[in-house]
C-alpha cells in the first residue's frame, strides 16, 4: 500500500501497519487482531461519512488535520468517503447542499454521521443556520437515515463551551436530542484523533460500536483518569506540587494540582495516546488539565479551582520531600554506601544461613529445595 496524502507525501506499508498495531493496541485486542482490522481498512467500499459543523472552532478537525505527522489524516481520508465536511469540501452553495442529500438518499440506513459542535435549541434554534435550515433541523434530517453517529469534541458530546452557564443559546449535544440511534461521544478539546480512527476502524471490522461508559464514550480512550499514567504522577505521590506558574517547582516538573490541575478526575487517554505525533499533551508542557472530557468540569470550573480528592498530601511512609536539601537529610552518597554496605552483610549473612544444616536434617540444595 502506497497512497499520496493531501501534502503529496506517501504512507508505506510500514506506517499503515504500524497505526493498525497501534490502534489494536488502544483498542484492548490481541495482537493478531492488527491484521483482521488492515483488511478491513483495505477492504472495497469505503462507509459513507457525513460530517456536519454546528456551533464549533472546527478545532477537531483541524487537529485532525494538522498532526505533524499525516499518517492518521491520510488514512483516515482514504478509508472513508468524507461525503460533506464543510471545511473540506470544494463545492460550496447549492452544489454542497447536492452532494449532502445525494449521500444521505443514497446511503439511507448505512452511513456515518460525525457531528462537530453543539446544536442551540433556544428560540427553535435560530443561533446557528446553515443553507437555511437551523442545525436542529439538518441533525434531526441527516441522523435520520444514519447507522450510528459519531459526536466528536465536547461540544457535540455535552455542549462545550456554548453550554456553559448561562447557555444563552441553549446548547447541547447530540445524544440530547437524538435518541433513536447509537451515539458514541468522543469528547475532549479536542479529542485525540487517534480515538477517532480507533472508533471508525472498530466500527469497519466489527460493524459496530465499541463498548461505551455511562457517558457514551468508548471505554478503550475513557476507561481511565489520566491521573494514573501522567508522568507528573510521582510528584503527586512524593507531594511535591508547583504552588504557581514559574516557580521552582513548576520549573522542576511537579505535579500541577494545586494550580488547578484536574487529572484525577478525568477520564482520558491525553497522558498515553498524546498529540501531533511528537508526545505532548497540555500537563506535559506545563498547563493542568482543564477536565475537557469531562462534562461536570468543562467551562464550569475555575481553570484554578481543585478538584476535590480523597489525599492530596503522601502517605507517611514516603520519603520526605526535601531530602535533597542540604543539612535537612543524608546525601545521594552517604545513602549509597550504606545501602551497598547493607547490601553485602544481608548477602553474606543470605550465603552462611543457605550453609547450615537445619533443624530437621535436611539442607537445601543450590536452587533452595530440600533435599
Ligand atoms: Fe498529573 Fe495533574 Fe495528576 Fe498531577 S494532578 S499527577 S499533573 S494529572
């Protein structure tokens, strides 16, 4: 497989399989699973998507769009056929609006609905119209004759940022409105693309959707807080915090929760799947999470305010935190020398106890059973 993405650069067989691994590896399968889902990504006839824009920043497209990497762009793009995306798409006027209902009556029952943004219900939804028709109107229209729809970011999840209080709009997501079909919501602002083409590969190979939370969203990218794997975790631990931005603390990489960081009560894969290809998240480069999965937390919460936990401070048998500090606690090698001196009297006293006979007549033998 050697496809040209839209810069004109290739994707190798190399690199499409290694994305398939990846995904498989996201996805919870076992490793021989790569294959079944490189086949189906191959397989003739591309599922129909369409890709409707409501009140958004087109950030989830564009982060889809913009990775350093084109990889999972590319092959995204040639595993589907993107029938309306309006940011994408060349036509404009009367000939996108052609393309949309000429999809929709031709693939009735069996396309894809991605949905970026949130829907205003107030006034019958007269904040957001496009080719006349409010976005309540074309997402009641389009989900329809749809299999499953796709709510990408917080926005089409929860609402987002237009939901906030005091939602003047009165945004909300997809699955407020629509109730009839399966709806897998893929917050986060915005979301790792990676969990985008995960959904869309599981839902090619299996013909259907991966299993969800109570939220809607795919267990294998929300399963767990991404306090668990962030690399600030240690200090957490330790209770070395950064008690503001600049200080020596944050210089020295601690743990962001006392400026507000809401990791540990996030469910995501920020910490393990990453951005652009090239492994930062937002607490990686210094800024606490803000909880965008989250739908109790997103723009409800003060970026400073901490979430509430149950020990925010290390248990008493952790080592105390300035250790380090001169006067205040032994040396890297004092600690050494008396760990290696330790070390050999544990070990010869180890050598002379596997020597003696015991009680029962019995010895040990040079792998520890008895002979
Ligand atoms: Fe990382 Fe934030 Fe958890 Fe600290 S509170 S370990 S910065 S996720």
């Amino acid at each position: 497989m050697k496809e040209r993405d839209g810069w004109g650069r290739e994707v190798s067989r190399r690199d499409f399989m290694r994305v398939c691994v990846t995904v498989s590896a996201a996805l919870g399968l076992p490793f021989g699973m790569a294959g079944r889902i490189a086949e189906a990504a191959m397989a003739d006839g591309r599922p129909a998507v369409i890709w409707l824009h409501f009140q958004e920043c087109t950030g989830c497209s564009e982060s889809l769009l913009r990775a350093s990497h084109p990889t999972v762009a590319t092959l995204l793009l040639e595993m589907i056929s993107l029938d309306y995306h309006e940011t994408l798409m060349a036509g404009a006027g009367h000939q996108a609006e052609a393309a949309l209902h000429a999809s929709m009556q031709g693939n009735k029952g069996k396309y894809l609905l991605v949905v970026e943004g949130a829907i205003p219900t107030r006034q019958d939804g007269i904040y957001c119209k496009v080719a006349g028709k409010t976005a309540l109107e074309s997402l009641q229209e389009a989900a329809a004759g749809a299999q499953a729809i796709i709510a990408i970011g917080s926005c089409a999840s929860f609402g987002g940022i237009q939901a906030a209080a005091p939602n003047p709009t009165g945004a909300v997501g997809v699955g407020d409105i629509i109730k009839d079909k399966p709806i897998v919501n893929l917050p986060g602002c915005p979301p790792n693309p990676y969990s985008l083409l995960s959904t869309i590969l599981y839902f090619t190979t299996f013909n259907k959707l991966p299993e969800l939370d109570a939220k809607g969203r795919p267990l294998f990218a929300y399963g767990r807080k991404l306090h668990e794997h962030c690399e600030r975790r240690p200090h957490f631990d330790a209770g070395r915090f950064a008690q503001a931005f600049g200080d020596e603390g944050h210089r020295q990489g601690y743990c962001l929760y006392k400026l507000g960081c809401k990791g540990p009560a996030t469910y995501a894969n920020c910490s393990v799947n990453r951005f652009n290809d090239i492994g930062v998240w937002p607490v990686s480069v210094g800024h606490p999470c803000i909880g965008c999965t989250e739908q109790a937390l997103l723009f409800n919460t003060a970026i400073a305010d901490k979430v509430q936990i149950h020990e925010p401070t290390p248990f008493d048998s952790y080592a105390p935190v300035d250790l380090k500090e001169k006067g205040k606690g032994p040396d890297p090698l004092t600690t050494g020398i008396v760990g290696l001196a330790a070390g050999t009297a544990l070990g010869a006293g180890a050598m002379v106890a596997r020597r003696l006979p015991v009680d029962s007549g019995t010895q040990e033998n040079d792998h520890g059973a008895a002979d």
